[in-house]
C-alpha cells in the first residue's frame, strides 16, 4: 500500500471522519455541559486543549501517509463537520 494507494486515502478520508467526530462531538458535550458548571471559561478552555491536541495528533499521524493522506483526512474531518451542523444544527437555533 503506497502513499497515492486508493486504500490508503479511504482509510485516511475514514480517519479524518473520526477526528471529526471526536472533535465536533466533544465541542457539542462541552457546550451542552457549561450551563451547569461554576467555572465555565476554564472547562471550554480545558475541553479545547484536549479537542485540539487530539486533532492535531491524528493529523500528524495521517501525515505519516503522506500530504495526499493528510488531505484526505481533513476532507473526512470537514464533511463531518457539515453532517453534524445538519443534524444538531436545529437543537442550535432554538437557542435564539
């Protein structure tokens, strides 16, 4: 399996779908869970740092396939991201 092998890039197109739900998720459960907390900057600031370094290592880990891997993976990334808006984006404007 090479870096340009159409196994390898629907692997990483899956692998960046799964960055994308760890990372939009855990945004949506962060925000879901700040109404009842004491401290609310510092758990949205904390559950950032830990969103974002567990994006950034399964980029780099991605990137370890190469640049067309990378790509692939932030594809995946970004179509969950706009699957998730769909879905939970009703629950978002009854907030207005």
């Amino acid at each position: 399996m090479g870096p340009t092998d159409p196994a390898s890039l629907a692997l990483a197109l899956g692998w960046g779908g799964l960055i994308g739900v760890v990372y939009f998720g855990g945004l949506w459960l962060s925000l879901r869970g700040l109404a009842g907390r004491a401290r609310p900057r510092a758990a949205f600031a904390a559950a950032y740092v830990v969103r974002l370094s567990l994006a950034l290592a399964g980029f780099w880990s991605a990137l370890a396939l190469g640049p067309l891997a990378l790509a692939a993976s932030m594809v995946g990334f970004v179509a969950v991201r706009g699957v998730m808006v769909r879905r939970l984006g009703a629950g978002v404007r009854a907030w207005k």
